[in-house]
C-alpha cells in the first residue's frame, strides 16, 4: 500500500455567459456589479491573469497595467 497522497482534483471552471463577457474584455475601464457569490472575484482574478499573460507576449509586462478596486478586504486577500 501506498502513503502517497493523491492531489485534490479542481473543478473545471465552465464561465456563464455574462462572465464570458468579461473575459473576452481587452481594453479600457470596465465595472462590475452582480450579488454576492456571483463569480465576481474569480473571474476577475482570471481576467487579470489573462490580461498579464497578453502583455507578457507582446512583451510589455508592467504591474501598472492592469488596476482591479475593490470595496472588500475578502476581495482584496484573493487578489494577492
């Protein structure tokens, strides 16, 4: 018998349509407003990994580049 640990499988994230949206976002200031549990958080912090990813390939990664606010430390905790 093995004492191997075997990795906790992750759901596969399928976006719903208004978070495709967001996803497909490239330029400019962008809001968003949904109730709470919505997928907000997450899918913002995936935005902005897909927007640092973009930058990276044309090679022109700067942190000043991609600015999230939020109104909640919880947000902000996820973020970092």
């Amino acid at each position: 018998m093995s004492d191997a640990v075997n990795p906790v499988e992750r759901p596969t994230f399928v976006p719903r349509p208004a978070q495709e949206r967001i996803l497909a976002y490239t330029v400019g200031p962008m809001g968003i407003s949904a109730v709470p549990g919505s997928g907000k958080t997450f899918t913002l912090s995936l935005l902005a990994a897909r927007l640092v990813e973009r930058l990276a390939a044309e090679g022109r990664v700067d942190d000043r580049e991609v600015l999230i606010v939020t109104f909640t430390n919880s947000a902000v905790a996820n973020f970092r």
